[in-house]
C-alpha cells in the first residue's frame, strides 16, 4: 500500500477586527501496489492527532478532495494520512505533512479610501467670483488578496454635516462624484468614512478651498 497527501490552499482571513481564522484543502489518495489483491478498504485523514474525516472502500485507487478544514492563524498543523487494505489489523501511516498558517494582513491595512476635491467658479467682467461648483470624488477599496473584505458603506460629511451614504453595498472597488454649490473662497472641510465586511472603518480627511479670483 502507497498513499500521499497534498495541502493546499492556506488561507488566513479576519472574521471580526480581532478574530483571525485559517482554511485549508488537502488531497489524499491512497493505492492498492498489488493491483487488485489486497484493495484499500479504509482510508482516514488525522488533522493534529485528531480523525478529521474517513473513509470505507473496497478499491485499488482510493483519492478524495477536502476542502475547507478550519484551523488557528500562525499554528504548526501536522496532517497524517492512514489506511487498511484487506488484510490489515489496524490502520498505518502512510504519508503525513507539518505546515505553519500564516498571519493575514494588520486589519487596518486592507481598507483604502480617499477622494479628491475640485471646484470651478463664475466669474463677471471684472473678475468677481459670482459662485461656484464644487465636486468630492471619493473612493474606498478592499486591497486583501483575494478581495475577500468588501466595502460595504461609504459617507461623506462637509463640515461636520453627513451629506451622502451609499446604502448598504458589497464593492471591491467603490466611487462615487458628489457636487454641491459652494461660495467664493470658501474652505471646506471634507471627511470620508468607510466600512468594510469586518466592520473596519478607515477615514480621509482633508479640506477644499474655492478659490476667490481666476
């Protein structure tokens, strides 16, 4: 009897803002090497001297997929795959692999936003400011691999006053242009606020200044 085992797919991800878990996959196959006489007729899959999952068969090549097994970030996870054949009292190692979950990315790192601020004026023949237009364009993004935080609500607030809410979304990439009328020479404070799956906010926070002559 021969057997191999295969893990892949590790991936550590935050479910809260302090809450990390790890995920997963492994390949297990196991083969009768006589062809036929002595078949496989139990396989089981140990994960950290645990029984995670088994199986009973009556065949020459036995191969399963399980995907998702849970574990701790930055944990050493040993796997040990056993089996019987026909004629076996009880089961055998016959591979076995040791790997490390990693860390996700700090929290805090995988929630961007921004925006940039422009306005444009009225002006008479005697170069008078007569009004403006001003326009926020804000943006908020998920920069995990695997874009697996979503942003899901994005706010923008002038002077202190919330004058825009996307709702409730799930976006990997969200913008958004807010215009609003604005005097000549006026300084506005600009704050943007995102959310993401996890419940992380990150802030922008700057201020626009109209200007009072071309």
């Amino acid at each position: 009897m021969d057997g191999y085992l295969e893990v892949t797919n590790v991936e550590s991800i935050w479910i809260d803002p302090s809450t990390c878990e790890s995920f997963f996959d492994v390949y297990v196959g196991v083969a009768d090497l006589t062809g036929g006489t002595y078949p496989v007729t139990y396989v089981g899959l140990y994960v950290d001297g645990s029984l995670y999952d088994s199986w009973e068969t009556n065949d020459v090549i036995v191969k399963r997929y399980v995907t998702d097994i849970p574990a701790d970030c930055e944990e050493t996870i040993e796997v040990e795959l056993v089996a019987m054949n026909l004629v076996s009292v009880e089961p055998v190692t016959v591979d076995t692999a040791s790997f490390t979950t990693p860390s996700p990315p700090v929290p805090e790192e995988v929630l961007h936003v921004g925006f940039e601020g422009h306005a444009q004026c009225t002006f008479n023949q005697f170069e008078e400011c007569l009004g403006c237009t001003a326009t926020i364009s804000l943006w908020a993004e998920d920069i995990s691999s695997g874009d697996i935080y979503p942003v899901t609500s994005v706010a923008l607030w002038l002077d202190g006053v919330p004058v825009y809410n996307s709702g409730p979304i799930s976006e990997d990439y969200f913008e958004y242009d807010y215009e609003f009328p604005a005097g000549c020479g006026q300084t506005i404070q600009v704050e943007v606020i995102a959310m993401n799956l996890i419940g992380l906010d990150a802030v922008a926070a700057g201020s626009l200044t109209t200007p009072s002559h071309p």
